[in-house]
C-alpha cells in the first residue's frame, strides 16, 4: 500500500473517505489542529490509525482543503 520511500501513495486511497476532524474556526484558514481520522484505501481497507497520522502529516494540503470543506 505504500511506495518505496514509506510514503503513502495518494493513488491508492479513496479521497472520498477521507475524513478530517480537529477543525477549529478560530484556526481559520491555516486549521493547525486538523487531523485525518479515518480513510480508506480503494481496495476498502481502512487505513490504520498510524496511517491516518502519516497522511495527515504527509498530505497536509489535502487535510487543509477537507477543512476548509467543512468549515464553509
């Protein structure tokens, strides 16, 4: 599920659930405090909690724009 460099390969999850807490409006617009909290890869397997960490950390654009999502 992951490349050679332990990274997550972004291909191999399903965006759609992905799911982001920790929005905060008073972090509004950089939202520092949100996290991914579940997903799933596109075979169905859901990531596991160290993964949703991993993402969080390496796809911080994406968990910024998810926020922004829920926020507005």
């Amino acid at each position: 599920m992951k490349n050679m460099k332990n990274e997550i390969d972004l291909n191999l999850i399903d965006l759609k659930s992905i799911e982001v807490e920790g929005v905060n409006p008073s972090d509004f617009p950089d939202f520092c405090d949100a996290y991914v909290s579940s997903a799933t890869w596109k075979n169905g397997t859901p990531l596991t909690e160290s993964e949703c960490d991993q993402l969080t950390d390496e796809a911080g654009d994406l968990v910024n724009e998810i926020a922004h999502d829920i926020f507005l």
